[in-house]
C-alpha cells in the first residue's frame, strides 16, 4: 500500500510541474523535447567583499555553456545532450532534463560586472563578482525657490 502523504506529494509536483510549463509558455522560454523547461539550480552567496553565483551543471561540458553579458543581465546558456541515445531504449524514469537551457541572472547595482570571473569544475560552474565601494551620501544644498 502506498503512503497518501508521498501520493499527495507527489500529485501536488505534477501539478506545480504543469502550472510551471504554462507559465514557461507565456513568456516565451524553450521547452525540451518532453514539455519541460530546463534551467539549471542556482545558489547565490553574498560577502561583504563579493557575490558568487553557483550554477549546477553535471553532464554539460565546458564547451557547450556560453556565459555573457548584456548591460547588468548575466546570460547563461548551453545545452545538456541525452546521455544514452539508442533507438532500442525505451525509458522507464526519466527525471534528469536534457536539452538546451537559459538563465538569465540580473546583477544588482552594487557589483562591478567588469570583476567578473567564472570557474567550471565538477559540474558545477562557480561566478565571483567584486562589489563595489559603497558610495559616500553627497548632501548638497536646495535652493528653495518662490513665486514671487
């Protein structure tokens, strides 16, 4: 018999599964060849001196992932390849996406893009960016001006 708590679970993924890809339809995202949108997990960490971007990225090669900048939009893009593709396969699970993918990450003012580095390794494709030196308050005086 199995547990209604992992069914209920389970029937509520399906359905947030769903709402995710009319959503995903909406805004013009690519889908895979399944129906899914592929966009890789993203962790961003915050110092006082930097923001790292951590992208998780297992079964792509460095070569098939293009990192760029557009203004203060970070764009990553790529493509994860099937990794067993025979004819005579027939898959019982498949959980793992495949395809191309974007993210696209809005850098916040505080960070100074031209800091930017990336690192792959592991599958995992780690962004350091240096903030920026907080800017001193300028106060300076408003003339306050009448009609008369």
């Amino acid at each position: 018999m199995s547990d209604p708590k992992k069914k209920a679970y389970s029937e509520l993924e399906d359905v947030a599964h769903e709402m995710e890809g009319m959503f995903d339809q909406l805004s013009g995202r690519s889908q895979t060849a399944w129906g899914r949108v592929w966009r890789p997990n993203t962790e961003v960490f915050e110092s006082p001196e930097e923001m790292i971007i951590l992208v998780e990225l297992a079964g792509v090669r460095k070569e098939e992932v293009q990192l760029t900048l557009e203004g203060n939009i970070l764009r990553l893009a790529g493509e994860r390849k099937l990794f067993h593709d025979k004819a005579d396969m027939a898959y019982r699970n498949m959980e793992v996406n495949f395809g191309p993918f974007e993210r696209n990450l809005y850098l916040h003012e505080s960070v100074d893009p031209s800091s930017i580095q990336a690192f792959y390794r592991d599958g995992f494709l780690e962004i350091k960016i240096a903030k920026r030196a907080p800017r001193a308050a300028e106060a300076r005086q408003i003339e306050i001006e009448t009609d008369e």
